[in-house]
C-alpha cells in the first residue's frame, strides 16, 4: 500500500537534507511513525501525500510513484485516494459542517451522498452540528468533524499529523479510537504521525523516525 | 447536496459582510455616476435634437444668437425683443426660404407660455390632437400635453393669461381665453406651451389700450427654413439695415453643449476616480481576505483542489463583486435620473422618461466586470503560488 524507498528531502539548496527511514504499511494497516519535534514528521508526511516532492528516493501509494507525477496530477491523486486529518483542523469558514464534508466529493468530481454524511457525523457524535459554521463548534467537535472529512471520500489511505496533540488524555483516547474503528471500517489504510508518546503502546506498527541514524 | 464553485464564491463573498458592502456601494457609485452622465447628456442631446429638428434659421430681434435659439426653439429663455412683421415677411418670402412659422409671445398661464402662430408650428413637430380641434379664431386654444397634466386645463375649459412668461401677477381679466383642444405627448417643446393664433397676442395687449396699426404689428420670431444652403450666407446681409439677426440653431447648440462638456468631463473624472477607488476596494479586500484565508485555500489544495480551480475561485468572487457593484450602478443612474428629471422638468420644461438600457452603459459595465476580474486575479495569482505543505506547516 504505502512503501518508500530512501527518501530524502530538502527545502532549500543551502538546508540541511532531511532523510527518512524507509516507510512500509500493508493496505488496510496501521502505522504510527512516532518523533520528536522538528525531525521532519511533517515533511514526511507531506511527501507521503504528495504536497511536497522529495528531492531524492520514491513514495508509491497504491502501486502509484507519487514522484513521478506532476503536481495536477498529484493533487488529483491525493483528493481522491488520501484523506488528512491536521493537528488543528481548518474548515472553510463560510461553509457549514456538512458542506465542508461536501467538499474532498466536490473537488475530485464526484457526488456527494448527504445522508453518507449525516451517518458519518451521527457516529461520531456531532450530528447536531450538520448545519453550523465550524468556528462555533469546540476544539474536541472540530476534531471530529475532521476525521469526517478525512474519511468521507472512502479514502484508500488517511494520514493523521499530530491528531491529538491539542486534546487531553481522555478524549486522545476517544479520538484515536474514533481514527481506528472510522479507518477499518472504511477499509481504509491509517498512517499516523506524531511526537505524542500517549500513543506509542496503541501501534503494534510503528516506526521511530528519530532512532534512524541521520546521515551527516 | 451538490456544491458549485458560484456558491461557495457567494458564501465566501458573503462572509465578510462590511467589505463586501463597501466594495459593492463604492463600484455601484462609481459606475452610477457615470452611467448617469452618460443616461443625462443622451437625454439632454435628444431633447436639443427633436427640437431643432429642420429648423435652420431662426430670425428674431438683435442680441445674443444663443439667447434667441433658446428662446424660441426651446422656449427656457426671455426672447431677445421683438421684430416688425412687415420686416419679418420680407424675410420669409425670400427665395431661398422654403418656409417660416412666425411665432408671437409674451403671456402666460401658471408659468406655462401661449405662443401665437399657425397650424405650420405644431405641424412641424408632428403634433396630433388627443382631443377637441385645432384653434381657428382668436382666443382659441390648444394645450400641450405636458400643460394639460400640471394644470387641468381641459377642453371647454375658460382661463386668463397673465402678463409676462413666468409671473402670475398681471392678470388680463378681461381677455377670455377657451381650450379647444389638446395635443398628444411629442416629446418636443409642443408638450410645454399653450397654441393660439398669432392675432390672439395682439389683441390681448390691444385690449390695453396699446392700439396697434397693422403695419406696425410686432412678432417674436420666426422658424425658417431653407429652399437654397445660400440662405445661411444671404439672409444676415438682407436684414443687415434692421434690427433682426438670423441665428443657426446647431451651431449655437453645438456651443452650449461644449461649455457644458467641461463639466461634464469633470464629473466624469470625478466618477473615474469613485470606480478606481472602489477597483482598489475590490483588490484590498480579496487581497485581505487571502491572508487570513490562505490555510483554507492550502485546504482545499490537500482535498485536491488543483490552483488553477482555486485562481477560478477567486477571480469568481472577484467577478460576483464587480458584476453586482456595476448592476446596482445601473439601478442607482435610473433612480438619479428620475430625480432629476423632475428637477429639469420643472425648471426647463422638458419630459426625460426613456431610460433604457444604453449600449455605451453595457460597455462600461463590461469593463467594470473586467477591471474587477483583474483586481481580483492580482492577489489571486499570489495566493494560488502559495506552498501548502509550508502553509499548513506553519499553521499547526
């Protein structure tokens, strides 16, 4: 499902190349990719999904090299094979919670089953949030609402970054558990990254970014 | 539920509320000013137009060539004096003239002028009767369409003039004037007067005691037109020795309207400049807009959104500003315009109430939408080259 292959990235030409161990997950898996700030998690991540290109190594998805594909291509790609679900989730403010699930449908030309969505917030609770703005939701609310999103396109692969860095120990719990049985249910693969070590003991798969050697 | 890129630009251009009002009530300004000058000067050239119509000499008393054609063609100003009507057929019958209405004037009914002349007057401007007949003997009057609304005057009706063209104070009470009947509206000056034989205005003032013999009776002017283009060049040298002159109708108003023309142009500038203002209203506010909604375009970028949907996006809300702020423009001309149509109306007499769509207004909105677009599509390409994996890097 997901394999990389000596990975490598760097920002600018004079900053320091990031190099990353080689990241494996079968489809419908579960990987956590556990590090401590600033060792490039979120880099990892973006080139996972195609928003960054690595300057060297490749990133297959689904039997796809992301690397070889252009930029249009790649956002194609990622809007209809990838959902993300961000550390701090941002809405288009101007649209409600359920036309804000529209949307990953809308962008890559498919239809959107409203009731798929009401289905979808009913089970993670927030329901009753369908018609509001997602500023008036609370930070644990706007959370879930974006492991929705994440998941309605029925995404071959959701990526997590940092998904419970802003909750408390409780409702880390309620989240991941949300992530997990959402992302099983979907069928879908559910790649984890973050710094939390909450999390370390829920992965049976995971792999520590900062134990690589980095090479000088 | 299926979104569109128009809805989701209509709820984002809805969002902000405060900016998106002062961007849509300074465009719908600025291009209201200037379609109101365009809508305004059309009308006003059209008015000048209808009334000048054949008319390519008028012959009056001596002084201002301006003043005579206003007076007499458009009746809004005093006439220059009067002319002896002998001097006056001497013209007429000239064999470069074709025709002449003579016109005779110097009463009023409620500020509305009784013009003495012939049925070749109200023929001249397609006048028809909406009623009753035309005038045959003295003291026989056909209004005006415009006069009959404002003051009543129906067929069958009795009134007396006052003395003057304005002033309601020196009323002739012992000369009874009767309506015969009343025009259809022509749009021409017809609409604004009272129609009676020219004999009717000598014997209203010889009723004062002011005998007058026929070889010295007087008229005000006269409505030429010519048989020979040599006329123009003839006739001043004919009536050189009197105290007439022969004025040019479209050249004088070709004067005026380019004395107005530098007024016009400087409120033209002054609109230019309320659109520019509200163009860099347009481009503030999508251009704010973008700072704070940056993360929500690298968004739509993750659930793959392509830039150049995206640049759509913006340049649609951009476009839905500009189209808006230019159509209420348009409503805000016409509703100016009415206003001052009854302004004009009641100062200069004249009917403004064809307020169609102009082809040149369609121009200006046209170039409104695009300045808008481009306004827009500036901040756009910035926002659309934006790297998402930094932007929503930067935003956890």
């Amino acid at each position: 499902m997901i394999r990389t292959s000596n990975l490598a990235f760097q920002y600018q030409k004079d900053s320091p190349l990031l190099t990353f161990p080689d990241v494996e997950c079968p489809a419908q898996g579960q990987l956590l990719l556990l590090g401590a700030s600033g060792c490039g998690k979120t880099s990892l991540l973006h080139l996972l999904c195609g928003m960054l290109q690595p300057t060297q190594g490749t990133v297959n998805i689904n039997g796809r090299a992301l690397d070889r594909m252009t930029e249009a291509e790649r956002d194609a790609f990622r809007g209809q094979h990838i959902g993300i679900v961000f550390q701090k989730s941002h809405f288009l403010q101007s649209l409600t919670v359920l036309e804000n699930l529209a949307m990953p449908a809308f962008l890559h030309g498919a239809a959107f089953d409203k009731r798929e969505g009401l289905r979808l917030l009913e089970q993670l609770g927030i329901a009753h949030k369908a018609n509001s703005r997602p500023r008036d939701l609370s930070v644990g609310e706007q959370q879930r609402a974006g492991i929705a999103r994440a998941l309605i396109h029925r995404p071959a692969l959701v990526l997590a970054d940092e998904p419970t860095s802003a909750l408390d120990d409780g409702s880390t719990a309620a989240v991941m558990d949300l992530l997990e049985t959402q992302a099983t249910a979907a069928g879908a693969t559910l790649v984890i990254v973050t710094h939390d070590q909450r999390l370390k003991d829920r992965f049976g798969n995971r792999l520590d970014l900062t134990a690589q050697p980095q090479p000088a | 539920m299926k979104l569109n890129w128009l809805y989701i630009a209509w709820r984002n251009v809805g969002l902000k509320k405060l900016q998106t009002a002062l961007s849509l009530v300074l465009l719908a300004f600025g291009v209201g000013l200037v379609s109101l000058l365009m809508l305004s000067e059309k009308q006003l050239s059209d008015t000048f137009d209808r009334n000048i119509e054949d008319i390519d000499l008028v012959l009056g008393a001596k002084g201002s060539p301006l003043q005579l054609i206003l007076a007499n063609v458009y009746h809004v100003d005093a006439p220059t004096g009067n002319i002896r009507l002998a001097d006056a057929e001497k013209v007429i019958r000239h064999p470069y003239i074709a025709e002449g209405i003579p016109l005779a004037y110097g009463d009023n009914y409620r500020g509305y002028r009784i013009v003495g002349s012939t049925d070749a007057y109200t023929a001249h401007y397609g006048g028809t009767l909406a009623e009753g007949r035309a005038f045959e003997a003295s003291f026989e009057v056909v209004v005006g369409a415009k006069v009959a609304k404002v003051t009543g005057l129906k067929v069958g009706d009795e009134f007396f003039s006052a003395h003057g063209l304005q002033d309601e104070t020196d009323v002739h009470t012992d000369k009874v004037f009767r309506v015969v009947g009343r025009l259809e509206p022509s749009g021409t000056v017809l609409d604004q007067l009272l129609h009676c034989t020219v004999s009717t205005i000598w014997e209203v003032h010889e009723g004062h005691g002011e005998a007058v013999a026929p070889e010295d009776r007087e008229i005000t002017a006269v409505l030429l037109k010519k048989r020979n283009p040599l006329a123009v060049l003839t006739i001043p040298n004919t009536i050189r020795e009197t105290n007439m002159q022969v004025a040019l109708p479209s050249i004088e108003i070709n004067r005026l309207t380019q004395n107005f023309g530098i007024g016009m142009n400087t409120l033209q500038a002054i609109a230019l400049l309320i659109m520019l203002i509200s163009f860099a209203s347009i481009f503030i506010s999508v251009y704010d807009n973008l700072l704070a909604r940056r993360y929500e375009l690298a968004l739509m970028r993750t659930m793959g959104g392509s830039r150049g949907r995206l640049f759509l996006l913006l340049l649609l809300e951009g476009g839905l500003l500009s189209t808006g702020g230019s159509l209420l423009g348009l409503v805000l001309s016409r509703l100016g315009l009415v206003a001052l149509a009854q302004l004009v109306e009641d100062k200069f007499r004249y009917d403004w109430s064809n307020i169609g769509v102009m082809p040149e207004e369609l121009v200006l909105v046209g170039l409104a939408i695009f300045v808008g677009l481009v306004a827009a599509a500036i901040p756009g390409i910035s926002a659309v080259r934006i790297d998402t994996s930094r932007t929503l890097s930067e935003a956890q």
